[in-house]
C-alpha cells in the first residue's frame, strides 16, 4: 500500500512538472514572436484621407433675385352698360366672350325711337322759344316808339300850358283855359307812364323768352346726349368679356352688357414679405423699381415676361401681412388676366458675396476651407441670401478652396483628397507596386471576410495589373493600418 501512494504521488509531481514546463514554453515561444514582431516590423498605421468636392470661394458683385408668386391683372378694364334703357336693335359682329373690338367701334345700339322723338320735341320748343323772344323784341321797339309820342305830345301840351297862363297874365285868357291846359298836361304825363310800363313789360318778357330758350336748349343738348347714348363705343381696343345680351334683349338703364380688357396692357400684383419689401426701398423708403421676370409654367411649357415695379398698395389688407406690389409687364405675349404665375424680383447688388451650394453650410453658418496641406478648417461666415439651392454668404474665403458638400464624417483637422470640377474628366492616377506590396495587398484582400465576392473578384485582376489606380491603393491600405 506505501508503494502504490508514493507511486501515485510520483505520478502527480511528473505531471505538474510536465505542466510548468508547457507555461514556459509558451511564455518564452510567446516572447519570441513579439520579439521578431517588432524587430521585422508590421504595416504602418495610415491616417485616413477622404475625398471631398471642394470649389473656389470668389468674392464679386452678385445680384440676389427673390421669388414671389403673383397674379396678373389687366391695367385697362371697362364696364360696359347701357346708358339707358330698352331695346338693342343692333350689335357689332363678334360682340360675344374672346371677341376683338378696335378703338372707336360701335358695340351695340339701343332702339332710337323714343330718343328721336324726344329731340324732335325739344327742337320744336326751342324753336318756339325763339319766337316768343323775336315778338317780345317786336313789343319792346313798338312801346319805345309810343314813349316818344307820349313825350312829344307832353311837350305840346305844357307849351300850351304857358301860353294859356301868358294870355291870362295879359288879361284876355280865362282861368278855365289854363285849368284845361293843365288836366292836358297830366294826362299826357300819365301816357307817358303808361307807356314805359309797357316798355318794362316787353323787356320782362324778353328775359323770360331768352331763358326759355335757355330752358330748350338744355332739354335739346340732354335729348341729343340720350340719343347719342343709345350707341355703346368701345373707349380703347381689346377683347370683350361677360358677354351678356343678344340682338333683341332688353335691357334696363345701367345694365352691365360687357366688360371690355385690353390684353396688351398688363401688370402682376405679388406679395412681399416685410423683409423683402425692406430690400426694394431706397434712402427715402421709396421703391427703386426694381426688374422683374413673370414666369407662367404650362405643362412644361415656361412663359416668361420681363417688367418693372412701379407702385405698392397703401394699406395691409385684412388678415394679410407683408406688402402687397404692382409691376408693369412689357409684351406680354400668352398672358392673360387671372393667370397665377411666379415672379423673380431682382434686387439690389451685394458686393464682395461668394456663392456656395446650400450643403456647403452648416446649421451654425460656418464652412469647411481648406489649409495648405489639404487639411479642413473650420471658418463662420455671415448668411447673406438664399438662392434656391445656392447660399450668397460673405467671410475670409478669398482664394479658398472650401468643401462643396458636407458629411458627418467631415470636420475640423481632417485630411482629405480634394476633388475640384473638372477633375473628374482626368485619367486616374496609376502607382506601380513593388511584389511584396503587391502580395500584401492581395493577402489582405483574400483574407477580408467584409469584402463581398463579387468586389474581390473585380480588386484581385486589378492588383495583377502592372500599375494600379492609386485611389484603390490608398484606400486599401488606410484600412490595413486602421
């Protein structure tokens, strides 16, 4: 039984021997391998370069153009309506919807019956007014000429007055002479107040006959402008809208028949925003009148007409905001009232602005600009304007190269290849590698568990080449050392 324990613990010491011995033969196996690690040395670790489309940043004058929506609206817009009312026995030839009218064209006639007769009427009074003053003149030159005989027979009269008072002073008249010669004399004074009565009859009844001509020929002129108005003109030429009669209607006083548009005087009414509006005013807040471009989009069809600001409304409409503005459209040509279009408003120039894309701008309105040794840096710059997809910003970017679009893995101090326009159409650049780069690269290929199958078969081919795309060997290698 001794035998067999100390056997048994011979046994255990021979195995734990054995054990320590395999620990450091491992330790030292491991020592070694690091040794010759670091004495052949491994891949470098590469930093990584991204790509980066990066465009010149050049200051100049650069003029923004706002976009605003309008409607457009005929400057020249006449309601027809009959002056008066009845029956329309006439109408011009392409009185109706769309219809052209020339300047000066008679549209439409209302029956003339009753105006004609009215105008004959008024003629005849004042034709009877005429010759009531013609009599009364008559009657006035008639009572003249018996004043003179009334004073030429009181003339008479007291001339026998003082002969018959002579002869009585003489003693051979009588008192009863002179008595008779005076009752003459009074009568004859009466006759003649008689007859200057009748004279300011007459020129009362001349007065009143030169205002009943005046009368008459008021009733004759309103007569005529009634008749006259039985005929519709068209005031300027154009074409016709809200056609409502036919030949035959009847139509009341002050009816609306028609409206008249002329379609080559045109202007757009837009809305502004209080800022924009800001940007169109001068020293003394007046509009500068600023160009305009209208554009109608029609399936896919632009329709475009330039024009100029040249008032803005006085008042805010109700429930509105901003700045409601007119523009004079010059040729106009496809246009018309009540189209909805877009109207690109030009303002004034900004000096010393750089035009960058949208994405080249960040949230807190900075950029990344390059350094000299391609390295990104982050610069603020001042948002002047939005332009659709392009950004009007102003900052220490002259002669910069900065970064077109930009990604989160971007930043401040990274290195990047930067790829400008027109770089593209370049031949790529060719490396030509020495084999145990060449076998690096494709042991690392083969063994990349990531790399699809079908990618793999693509980069091995191109590894056998005698030169190799550059782009694909940086690439692989950053990834090596990473």
């Amino acid at each position: 039984m001794r035998f067999l324990g100390r056997s048994l613990v011979g046994l255990f010491l021979l195995a734990l021997t054995a054990g320590l011995l395999g620990w450091a033969a491992q330790i030292t196996y491991s020592a070694l391998e690091d040794r010759r690690t670091r004495e052949t040395g491994g891949p470098p670790a590469r930093e990584r370069v991204l790509a980066a489309n990066v465009i010149a940043a050049t200051p100049g004058s650069i003029t923004p153009v706002m976009t605003a929506f309008g409607e457009v609206r005929a400057r020249r817009v006449l309601e027809l309506r009959a002056p008066s009312a009845g029956r329309i026995v006439e109408l011009a030839d392409g009185f109706e919807d769309g219809g052209t009218v020339t300047t000066g064209q008679i549209l439409l006639r209302i029956d003339p019956s009753e105006a004609e007769a009215d105008l004959s009427v008024a003629r005849a009074e004042l034709a009877g007014a005429e010759a009531e003053l013609r009599d009364a003149e008559r009657a006035l030159t008639l009572a003249r000429s018996e004043l003179v005989g009334a004073q030429a027979q009181r003339d008479l009269q007291a001339a026998a007055l003082r002969r018959q008072k002579d002869l009585l002073q003489r003693g051979v008249g009588s008192t009863a002479a002179v008595e008779t010669a005076e009752l003459s004399l009074s009568a004859a004074e009466q006759t003649i107040l008689s007859r200057r009565g009748s004279i300011a009859q007459a020129e009362t009844r001349i007065d009143t006959a030169r205002l009943a001509i005046e009368r008459a020929r008021i009733a004759l002129d309103n007569a005529s402008r009634d008749l006259t108005d039985r005929t519709v003109v068209a005031d300027f030429g154009g074409q016709l809208s809200e056609v409502s009669v036919l030949r035959g209607s009847l139509v009341s006083s002050n009816e609306k028949v028609a409206t008249l548009i002329d379609p080559d005087d045109l202007e757009v009414i837009f809305s502004l925003s209080a800022a924009q509006h800001a940007r169109l005013l001068d020293e003394r807040g007046e509009l500068i009148g600023a160009q305009i471009r209208a554009v109608l989009d029609v399936q896919g069809l632009s329709l475009a007409a330039a024009g100029t600001i040249t008032r803005e409304s006085a008042t805010v409409g109700a429930s509105q905001t901003g700045r409601r503005v007119f523009a004079t459209l010059d040729q106009a040509k496809g246009f018309r009232p009540g189209d909805f279009l877009r109207v690109e408003v030009q303002e004034p120039a900004i000096e010393h602005a750089i035009r960058l894309p949208a994405t080249a701008l960040s949230p807190q309105s900075t950029v990344l600009a390059l350094t000299e040794d391609d390295r990104l840096e982050e610069i603020a710059v001042e948002l002047l304007r939005r332009q659709g997809d392009d950004v009007l910003v102003s900052g220490p970017l002259e002669g910069r190269d900065v970064v077109a679009e930009r990604t989160p893995a971007l930043g401040s101090g990274i290195k990047v290849r930067p790829l400008r326009p027109g770089a593209a159409l370049a031949p790529p650049a060719l490396v030509t590698l020495d084999p145990e780069r060449r076998a690096r690269l494709k042991a690392y290929v083969q063994a990349n568990t990531r790399i699809p199958e079908g990618r793999k078969a693509r980069l091995l081919p191109q590894l056998e080449d005698k030169e190799v795309p550059a782009e694909i060997v940086e690439r692989l290698e950053s990834r090596m050392g990473g």
